[in-house]
C-alpha cells in the first residue's frame, strides 16, 4: 500500500509538471504570436504612413497640374471668342502671349513607389482595413486607364502644335527660358483668328484639356478618400 501510495504520488507529480510545461509552452506560443502580431500591426502602419506621405505629394502635384490646365482652356476660350472671318485686328491684346500659352500639355506623373510595393509583395491583401483595401484596388484600375487616356491626351496635343509650327509665326510665339528677337518674316499671329483650322484646333485643344481636367478632378477626389483612409492608423 505504501509502494502503491507513493506510485500514486509520483503520477500526480508527474501529471502535474506535464500540465505545467504544457501550459508553459501555450503561454511562451500566444506571447509569441501576441509579438508577431504587434509587428504585422507596426509594420502595417508603417507601410500606411508611407503611402499617406507618398499620396499627399502627388495630390500637391496634381492641384498644381489642374491650375496649369485651367490656363490652358481660358487662353483657348479668350482666343476662341475673336475667331472668325471678320476679325478685326487689333481687337485682342497680347495675340501672341496667349496663343504661347496654348501648345502646353501638362501629364501628371505620380509617384507609385510604395503602392508598388504593397502590391508586389502581398501586403495589399493582408491589409485589415476593408475600405482602404478596396480604395487602392479600384485606384489602380483608374489609373491604368489613366495612363492610356494621358497618351491620346499627349498624341492630339503634338497635331496641334505640329499646326502651329506650320502655320505660325512661331518665333514670335516662343515663351520660355530662351528668348528671342522677333521674326524678320512677314505675317502675324492674328491672322490665325480668321482661320477656320486654327478654331477647329483650338477646339479641340480646350476639349481634350477638359477631358483631363474632368479626370484629374477625379483623380483629385480618389487621392484624398486613400488619405482619409490612410489617416484611421494614426489614431
């Protein structure tokens, strides 16, 4: 009885350290996954501010392409409201600085490192905020399309000034860095007011600066609700 008493002992004991080290080793794991989890969690933040950083440039960037733009279309709708067969010259000031301003084309052109990198190395799908996951997702279909619509954008922009380096006085038109004397050619640039292929150009101009204007303004919008998003990590 005493032999089977201290047998009983022993398999107590031995029962008991087994739970001990049992419940050791489930402690030292959930300490463990507690750990990984708060790193997941740090790094995601990090990666977030990155992207915020990243995004408040380009939206900076991309406020200042939307006013170049908006000088673009006004120099287009100043000339646009004097051409005609019956121009009379003289009538518009400053001909030659305005139509300068009309050949620009301005091509945002963002900066995409971080989101990048999201995307290439998974964390996109990893991301624990649902709104900002879908945000970036449906932002980067947009600015594919983006990309296309800024390429047929540039592609019009070059006829345009292709017109003008025919059928200008360009010399006169050059507002830059450089400058220069005024041509020794005869002609003007007022004598464009009464061609029908430089409205048909004009318009086409303030179109497509339009179309692009209408697509940075959404570019503009979907810029600051990835912010806005981005901004839930800091709290």
């Amino acid at each position: 009885m005493i032999k089977e008493n201290k047998l009983s002992k022993y398999v107590l004991y031995a029962i008991g350290e087994i739970i001990l080290v049992v419940i050791g080793i489930l402690i030292a794991l959930q300490v463990n996954d507690w750990n990984e989890n708060r790193k997941l969690v740090n790094e995601e933040k990090e990666t977030i501010a990155n992207l915020k950083l990243e995004f408040e440039k380009n939206l900076v960037d991309l406020e200042s392409d939307i006013n170049v733009i908006h000088g673009i279309i006004n120099s287009c709708n100043v000339l646009l409201e004097f051409t005609g067969p019956n121009y009379e010259f003289g009538s518009l000031k400053n001909v030659d600085s305005i139509i300068s301003l009309t050949p620009r084309m301005v091509v945002w052109d963002p900066s995409l490192y971080t989101l990048s990198d999201i995307k290439n190395s998974g964390k996109l799908s990893r991301l624990s905020n649902e709104d900002l996951k879908m945000l970036l997702i449906e932002w980067d279909s947009f600015y594919t399309n983006l990309l296309d619509w800024g390429d047929f954008y540039v592609s019009r922009g070059d006829k345009y000034f292709d017109y003008l380096i025919e059928n200008s006085v360009n010399r006169n038109l050059l507002n830059g860095p450089v400058q220069y004397s005024k041509s020794k050619f005869e002609g003007t640039n007022e004598k464009l007011l009464r061609k029908q292929t430089f409205e048909n150009n004009l318009i086409n101009k303030a179109a497509m600066n339009s179309f692009m204007l209408n697509n940075y303004i959404e570019a503009k919008d979907r810029l600051a609700d990835i912010i806005k998003q981005c901004e839930t990590y800091e709290n």
